[in-house]
C-alpha cells in the first residue's frame, strides 16, 4: 500500500521540480527511485520519461486543460440534447393525446 502511496508522491514531486525549472533535480529524483517502482509502474514510468523538461510539464498542463474544457463543452451538449428529447417526447404525447393548443405551447417554451 506505501508503495502507491510513494509513487504518488514521486510523480507529484517530479512535476513540481519540473514546472520550477529544477530540471536535472527532478531527473536526479526519478533515476533515484525509478528502480523501486518500477515492477509495478513501469508503463507509467515510462509515459513520464517523456516529460523530462519544464517546457514538457507546461505543454501537458495545457493539453489536460483543454481536455477538460472539451469534456465539460461535451457533458453540456449531452444535457442539451437530453433536454431537447424530453421536449419531443412532451410535444409527441401532447399531440396524440389531443392536448390544446395552449397546452402545446407551454411545452415548447419550456
């Protein structure tokens, strides 16, 4: 379990010395301690490996905050779109059920 705990805490102070420009720290710290995790971490390891300067760490920083952005933009076209089907279902069942036409209207403003 302190080995997740570590590993953890390795990746985190690796980024830290990254994004403050203590580039040969940070590669000092990951070739220390590389060895000890890597029977459990090694494909994360490697994906850190490839960030191993400070203009790597603000370049991903960037790409996680435009993913997210991209992913909350989907989660609210979802909801859009969920409201939308709820809108046709309202309208479909005030039609066939001969709802008046001021019924009908409420709905669509909705």
């Amino acid at each position: 379990e302190l080995m997740a705990v570590t590993f953890t805490l390795l990746v985190h102070t690796y980024c830290e010395l990254l994004e403050s420009g203590l580039e040969g720290t940070a590669c000092a710290l990951l070739a220390t301690y590389r060895p000890m995790h890597e029977p459990l971490y090694r494909s994360e390891l490697e994906d850190l490996q490839k960030c191993r300067t400070t203009a790597d760490i603000v370049a991903l920083n960037a790409n996680v905050t435009a993913n997210t952005e991209s992913l909350l933009q989907i989660k609210n076209v979802r909801t859009q779109i969920a409201v939308a089907r709820k809108k046709r279902v309202d309208l479909t069942s005030c039609s066939s059920s001969g709802a008046s036409s001021d019924q009908m209207r409420a709905v669509k403003e909705v």
